[in-house]
C-alpha cells in the first residue's frame, strides 16, 4: 500500500513524475475530466481548513471522482471515543483512496498502517503538511524553475509551523539549497530539524536582514492553537509584518510564499507586488492535489519508500502531543542518522 505520509514517502524521480503530471493537468485540462470516474475520496478533517479540504474536494471532481467526508470530529463518531485506526478501517469500505487531517502529531502514520485504501497526510499536529508541500514546490517550479541552489528564508512560528518542517525536509533533498530561518528565539526550528541542515542554515532575528538573501521567501502565521499558554501567543503573534518597505530591501526576481490563512503578517499592501505569489500558490494546490491523487491510485503497485526504517524499543515518546499516547500502537522509535533517538510516529527528539 503507498501512501503519503511525508515528503519523503516519495523519490525524487516521484516527486518529479507528480510535478509533470501537475503542468500537463494544467495544460490539459480536459485529458483529466473523467479519469477517477467510479473513484471516491474520503475526506477526514478533524481540524478546521478552507484550502487543503476544498482543494482536495475541488481537484476530485475535476478529475470526475466523487467526494464524501466530515469537516470536524465533532460530526463524526470520534466524538463516541472511535479511534484514527478504526475510523480509517471504517473509511476504506466506503472509499478509493482518504485525505486525512488530524490535531495529533503522527496520527497520519497510524492511519496508514490500519488504512486498507491509499491515505495522504492533509496535516497532523505541529508535525507535517506534505501535500502543502507540493503546493509550495509547484509554485516554486512554475515562478522560479528550479528546486536546486536556492536560498530560501523561513519566517515565523517555525518551531509549530508543520508546513515549514515539511518545505525544509523536501529542498533539503535537493543539492545547494541554502535556509534563512527567521523566528523570535522562543520559536526557533526544532533542534533535531537544524542538525540534520549541517551548515546549510543561518538563524536571525528580523526580516530586514534576510530579505537580500532570499531567492524565496516562506511567511507562516504565528500558530496559535498550538500555544500551551495564550500569553505567550499574544506577546509573539505581530512578531514579523512584511511590508512594502521590507519588500523594497529583496531581489526584483524573489517571490514570497505563504500556506495561508495570513493573520496580519503580510501587509494587504504587498499582494498587488508581482512578486507576491501567494495565491498562484493557492490555485497550484489543486493542480498538484489533482497529480497526487491520479498518481497514488495508479501507483499502488509500487512498493513503499522508506528512508528511516523503524527499529523497535520499548520508549514511550515524550511528545504530549503525540498520537502514541491516544492510540493502540506499539510504541516505536528510532535512530537517526545523528544518532538521536526519535520517535517513529511525529519525530519527536527524546
Ligand atoms: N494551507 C492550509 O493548510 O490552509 P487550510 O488550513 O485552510 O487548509
């Protein structure tokens, strides 16, 4: 079974393949009106979304599937106590393939290894956000032509910012990719991300500095619903505001990104900028999304890229966040290639 968990769940020849496929989707839209005829995607959303949920819905009738699904826990029977594992066995007697997007870090794995239809991770926790990740790749590839030899600065929550880990683990695939990181210190990129970037990143403190370097600039919204204290969010939530000023310190050539929703970090001054690109980006999420489930449902043949293979210990992860702690699984971890011992479900260092 091939899911897509992470961002690298897939080869970089996949990845490739689902980028093409993206560009000829684009090119020929009605190539791709009746291929998922008979074909049905579960949607399973227990946090809220606008873009990823609608996207996915949107691209699965334009390829002429169907759609079924729940927008929150709450209408579903997680609110009886039913677990990710049995909703998922559940899900699969009624659809082709899932799109699942959950509040607990890891809960994607565990839906994968109880799911009998293909699932894609739509989000889960402060942890990944994969199929954002190809929207973001997708823009880069059509705005700027390459995914190698970029600098790419990072800026805002990116110690929570799930989109941000994902963007980093896929460009650090790709050769002479260079990381800005811009973040107040409290929410500085999780120690075991920055040991596996070596000496590729710099860290600093305000956008005024990163702003020449930048080939590509990621904004992220403060994430407030993964604050533990509300204070803290609110000393920290106007933390970086691009604004046409700041704009004005960049390369003519560079272009900004966002996952959205913006809360008030980007000023509504910069979006008439050419170089704001935000919402191309919100259109390529739905050309990619169209790729992804076209190619996951013709793939299942393939076997299942792994590049950390679990080893097995009897640790429970010390991420309160995790799905371990709420779900029936074993509890494993693994070995990274610092010699970190992680955990196998949301990565977390112990
Ligand atoms: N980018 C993104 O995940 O947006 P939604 O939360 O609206 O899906």
């Amino acid at each position: 079974m091939k899911h897509f968990l992470d961002p690298t769940d897939f080869t970089l020849q996949e990845l490739d393949e689902v980028m093409n496929r993206a560009l000829d989707i684009i090119a020929n839209r009605a190539k791709y009106a009746d291929v998922c005829h008979g074909k049905k995607l579960a949607t399973l959303f227990y946090e809220p979304s606008t873009r990823t949920r609608l996207s996915f819905t949107s691209a699965m009738m334009e390829l002429g599937g169907n759609v079924l699904g729940f927008d929150s826990g709450q209408n579903s029977s997680a609110s009886k106590g039913e677990s990710v594992a049995d909703t998922v066995r559940t899900v699969g007697c009624f659809a082709d393939i899932i799109a699942m997007r959950h509040f607990k870090e890891g809960s994607a794995q565990v839906a994968g290894e109880f799911s009998p239809v293909p699932v894609i991770n739509a989000g889960d926790g402060g942890h990944s956000h994969p199929t954002q990740t190809l929207t973001d790749m997708l823009t880069i590839l059509r705005e700027v032509g390459r995914f190698d030899h970029l600098t790419i600065g990072l800026c805002g929550d990116l110690k929570y910012g799930r989109t941000v880990h994902s963007l980093i683990k896929a460009m650090q695939r790709y050769e002479g990719n260079r990381f800005v990181l811009i973040s107040p210190v409290e929410l500085r990129l999780p120690e075991y991300m920055k040991n596996e970037l070596g000496d590729n990143y710099v860290e600093v403190t305000t956008l005024e500095e990163a702003m020449p370097l930048v080939d590509v600039l990621y904004m992220t919204r403060i994430q407030r619903e993964r604050f533990h204290e509300p204070e803290q969010y609110e000393r920290l939530k106007n933390s970086f505001v691009l604004d046409m000023p700041k704009m004005n310190l960049a390369r003519k050539d560079m272009i900004v990104l966002h996952p959205l929703p913006r809360v008030n970090e980007i000023a509504m001054e910069v979006d008439p900028d050419p170089r704001a690109a935000y919402f191309r980006q919100v259109e390529n999420g739905k050309f990619v999304r169209m790729s992804l489930i076209y190619n996951l449902l013709n793939w299942q043949d393939k076997p299942r890229h792994i590049e950390h293979p679990a080893t097995p210990t009897d640790k429970d992860c010390t991420n309160d966040r995790c799905i371990t702690h709420t779900e029936p699984v074993e509890k494993r971890a693994y070995t990274d290639a610092n010699g970190v011992l992680r955990c196998y479900y949301c990565d977390h260092a112990f």
